[in-house]
C-alpha cells in the first residue's frame, strides 16, 4: 500500500510525468460544431436514400399493373384482329351486326359475325364459328370484362348458343367503328330488322353486307388490381380517378369484298351485251332511205 501511495505521488511530483499527463490532454478531437455538421450530413443523405427508395417501390407499384394492362390489351386485340380478318357473313338474315351500347356511363359495343379463324375440334364441327365480343360488368369490382361467344355448329338463331371464353377484365370501355372504304360509323347491320326506309334518299351503306374493316378501341383501368384495407379487408373507393388507357388498332376483312365482287359478277353474266344491238331509226343499221 505504501509503495503504490508513494509511486502515485511521485507521479503526481514528478515535472517528467506530469508533463506527459499534460500533453496528452491537449491532443484535439472534434469540436461540437463538427460534430453537428456531420450528424446533418449524415441525416440529409439517410433522408436521400430513403427518397430514392421510396421513389423506386412507388415507381415499381405504378409500372407492374400497368405491364399487366399492355399484356391483356396485346391479347385482346391480337385475338380480335385474327377473327375478323377471316370474317365472314353470319347467316342469311345478318352478314354482320355491329351495335353501339351504353351501359350507364360506359360504351359497351356489341360485335356479332362468323369467322373462319377456327380450328375444329368435335364432331360435327368446321371452321365456319359463329363470334361475338362483348363486355360484362365485373362482379368482384367496377370494372368490366370482355367475353367472346364462340359457337363452330350452325345454330338456328345466330346470336346465342355456344360458349364463351374471358379475353380481358380491368375494362372501363369498348368502342367498334366500322368502315365501308369511304366513311366511319358507329353501328353496322339492320340490327332492328326494318331495313333501309322507303322514303329516305340517303344511302346507308351500313345496313347491309359486310365492312371493309373495323376499328378497335379498347379502354383500361390503369391500375386494375383492388387495394383491400387491411382492418377489414374491405375495397377502398378510388378518390383520384386516373385517366383510362387507351389502345386502338384497325382490322381489314380479308373476305369482305368477295359477296359484293361475286354480285357484281352476276349482274354483268346476266345483262346482254348491247354495243353491237340495231337501234331503231337509226340511219347507219341500213333502214330505209
């Protein structure tokens, strides 16, 4: 006990070590101000990081559904085209109806016909198919769905029977326009079944025969997949209703011009030639002088 009280106060009176003592107190470290510039700067690039995250996960949470709605709408049309390029007419009442629907606020058009774009599969069976698309509201959400009827047997009634298939759901639209060459319209076919008005003078190239092709419209919720609330499960209603997404395409019928070019053939094997018939009076087919 001794020793160490006396080596301690040595140390305490001893110039040597006390000079140590002292000058390894004096080395410098870092002040508070350094200290607080540091930690901000330490914050601001946490804080950047975090942004640029947060960023990427809200950037990856807009673009995957949106992959989702190019793939369906990809889909969609590539079925659709492939069907009314090898259109055909439907029966011998319709050739090839085309119907301009609202379902409240949403346009919902009707597209029936027949198509040689079917393999077969069953007995009884060839590639003459019996086709309509046409939209249904969804019954999980306010979105709609586009079926196709399909129906390979001749049936008596040309717009039912058959199965249906989905093409594509996340819908909030579906627009046809049909094409006779010249103009674009709405509807085509005598869908009511009255035909052309006596009185009317105008001439409706849409309510017979089949058109040179048809345009396709298609409208898509942007984010199609429900955000469920996780207390209840339950679906949140949207409050900022993004625009929808719109994809078109046109569709040429390969097989349109066939009816009226085999029509038009006919008239002419049916009518006599007339440049080489006498006219009467007619001083050059040798009458009397």
């Amino acid at each position: 006990m001794n020793c160490g009280v006396r080596s301690g106060a040595y140390g305490m009176f001893n110039p040597g070590v006390r000079r140590g003592i002292e000058s390894g107190h004096g080395q410098r470290g870092f002040t508070l101000i350094e200290i607080v510039i540091s930690s901000a700067i330490m914050a601001l690039i946490l804080v950047s990081g975090y942004a640029c995250l947060n960023a990427a996960v809200s950037s990856r949470k807009t673009i995957e559904p949106r992959l989702e709605v190019f793939q369906n709408a990809r889909v969609a049309m590539s079925l659709m085209t492939a069907d009314l390029r090898a259109a055909c007419p439907l029966s011998k009442d319709y050739d090839f109806l085309g119907m301009h629907r609202m379902l409240g606020e949403v346009q919902a058009d009707n597209l029936d016909f027949a198509t040689h774009n079917y393999t077969p599969r069953r007995p009884r069976e060839g590639d003459f198919c019996q086709t309509s698309f046409f939209l249904e509201k969804s019954p999980e959400s306010t979105l709609y769905t586009l079926w196709r009827r399909r129906n390979p047997r001749i049936g008596l009634d040309p717009l039912a029977g058959g199965s249906r298939e989905e093409i594509a759901t996340g819908l909030v639209g579906l627009k046809f326009e049909y094409s006779d060459g010249y103009e674009w319209y709405d509807s085509w076919g005598d869908i009511e079944g009255r035909g052309k008005l006596q009185s009317s003078r105008r001439e409706r190239y849409n309510v017979d025969g089949m058109p040179e092709a048809v345009r396709i419209t298609l409208f898509f919720d942007p984010d199609p997949r429900p955000v469920k609330n996780q207390l209840d499960g339950s679906e949140p209603a949207k409050t900022a209703k993004a625009p929808p997404l719109v994809f078109q395409t046109v569709a040429r019928l390969n097989l349109s011009a066939l009816p009226r070019r085999n029509a038009t053939q006919s008239t002419d094997f049916g009518t006599a030639p007339t440049g080489n018939s006498a006219t009467p009076g007619n001083p050059n087919q040798g009458g009397s002088q």
